[in-house]
C-alpha cells in the first residue's frame, strides 16, 4: 500500500496483496473478540470451567 | 517472568506518558480515559515485579483491582467516547463504570485472603497463586467477567470498526494500520484469562508485553503525521 500525495496523502492506493490480505486480517482479528468473547460467556454459563 | 513485568511496567507508563500529553492539548475525554487505563495497566505489571520479589498482600489486591478488573473497562471507555455520537450514552456508561469501579475497589479492599497467603512462592507466576489466596466472592467474579467484556468488546470492537471504516474509505492509511496495531494488542491480555484456564499461566506476562507495545506502537502510529489538524477525523478514529 502506498500514500498519495498530499489532500490526499489522507488517501490511499492499496496494492493487489493489500486487497486481500486486509478484511483477512480484520476478519480474523473479529473472529478472535468472538470466540474470546464467547469463551468467556460458556464459562458463565457452566459450560466450560469457570475461572 | 519479572523482566517482562519490568518490560511491561517501563512501556505502560511511557505509553500513559504520551496520552496524557496528547490529551493536554486535545483535552478529548476518550484520551484521558485511554490514559487512566494504562496508568491501570502499569500498575498491574508493576504489582507482579513487586510479587517476584516479595508477597504484599496490598500487591496482591491492587494486582487483581487494576489487572483483572479495571483496565480493560477504563480503556474501553475511551473508545466509546470516541466513538459514540450521542454523548449522552457515553456519559451514562461512564457513570455506570465509575460506580461499578468504586464497588470493585471496596470489594476486594475487603476480600479475605487464605491463610495459603503464608506460602506464597515469588518464583512462580501470581496468575498461578492468587485464586488460592484471595477470596473472591460471587460479585467480585461477576463484576470482573462484567467490566473485561465490556472492556474488551469496546476497545477491540472500535479499533476493528476505525480500521474498517479507514480501509473502507480508502483514507488515513496511518490510522487503518494503528487501529489494527491496537486490536491485536488489546486481545492479547484479553485471551490471558482463557489460556491460564487452559493451565499456560505465563501467557499472561507475554501477552501483557505484547499486548502494550503492540497497542502503543499502533497508537504512535495513528497518531503520526499530521497530530493536531486531523479532528475531523477524530470521530472514526479509535487512536486518534
């Protein structure tokens, strides 16, 4: 991913990698907070050890 | 482990340094909440260098009060005022959290310790010990589930959304980038109550380490550029 300049280096081109590799991330960064998240419920409801 | 809680102590507070500085001069109350839960997050490292040294049964407390219970929340906090139009949501939650705080400092001020307090072990992990020695009653495990969900959710959930709100516009590639930085970082102290269930009680002085200076680094870098001129952006982004 690379800036443009000025206004716009408030704007940015990303590459063909960056395109797919990005919502990857984000996806599993999302799937992680869900499934910590949900560890933390199931051991509330008894269905894992509790803490 | 202690030299990662030193490691971890130094980079809190140098992190808290930095957003209270911020905050003198954009006076946002999301960097002061930001700011007091890394002053949370510095003290927790800081009790578990002072307990490898020597058992203090105020470490012990201030340990569990500030890493357990309230520097998730705190920094969550900053994020929904960032992030919340309607300040009066915002207002509400943090009267709800200061009130929920100051019951979580008298409950554990008050929390009987074991007489399994007299065999404490400096050379191994608090994160291994402390369920034996402080008594915790039904509320205090209630409030400490509440407070890290809704810290967690908070401050994860609004980093993701900036950095998806950012690469969805296609603008502050800087700020994309840092929100993606704090995510990371702020799941890593969030999974450490998962993995010491799974019995990896170290994992919680790793994941504080990279959970601060991966959050710190991603703050540095949103906030890089141009750090003063950039409020109109400031409502979408989480480090702003």
């Amino acid at each position: 991913m690379k800036s443009q300049p000025n206004r716009s280096s408030k704007r940015f081109a990303p590459s063909r990698w960056a395109e797919r590799i990005v919502p990857v991330i984000l996806g599993v960064l999302l799937l992680a907070l869900v499934l910590t998240v949900s560890f933390v419920i199931l051991s509330v409801l008894g269905m894992l050890p509790a803490g | 482990m202690h030299y990662i809680s030193i490691l971890s102590t130094i980079i809190s507070f140098a992190f808290a340094v930095a957003v209270f500085n911020r905050y003198r001069y954009k006076k946002g109350p999301h960097l002061l909440m930001w700011g007091i839960g890394l002053v949370f997050y510095g003290i927790g490292t800081l009790t578990e260098v002072v307990l490898s040294f020597t058992f203090s049964p105020l470490a012990l407390r201030l340990w569990y009060l500030t890493g357990a219970m309230l520097t998730a929340a705190w920094l969550g906090q900053g994020s929904v005022y960032l992030l919340v139009r309607r300040r009066r949501v915002a207002s509400t939650l943090m009267v709800i959290l200061t009130v929920a705080s100051v019951v979580a400092v008298l409950l554990i001020l008050v929390a009987p310790l074991t007489p399994a307090a007299a065999a404490f072990d400096v050379t191994r992990p608090v994160s291994e010990q402390y369920k034996d020695i402080l008594t915790r009653s039904g509320a205090i495990v209630a409030l400490t589930i509440i407070l890290n969900l809704y810290g967690t959710v908070t401050l994860v959930g609004g980093a993701l959304y900036s950095a998806w709100l950012f690469w969805r516009k296609k603008i502050l590639l800087n700020r994309m980038l840092g929100n993606i930085l704090i995510a990371a970082g702020a799941l890593m102290p969030a999974t450490a109550g998962t993995f010491l269930q799974m019995g990896l009680v170290d994992w919680l002085y790793v994941s504080e380490f990279l959970g601060v200076v991966l959050m710190y680094a991603g703050f540095s870098l949103a906030i890089s550029g141009n750090p003063v001129l950039e409020s109109k952006h400031a409502a979408t982004s989480v480090a702003n």
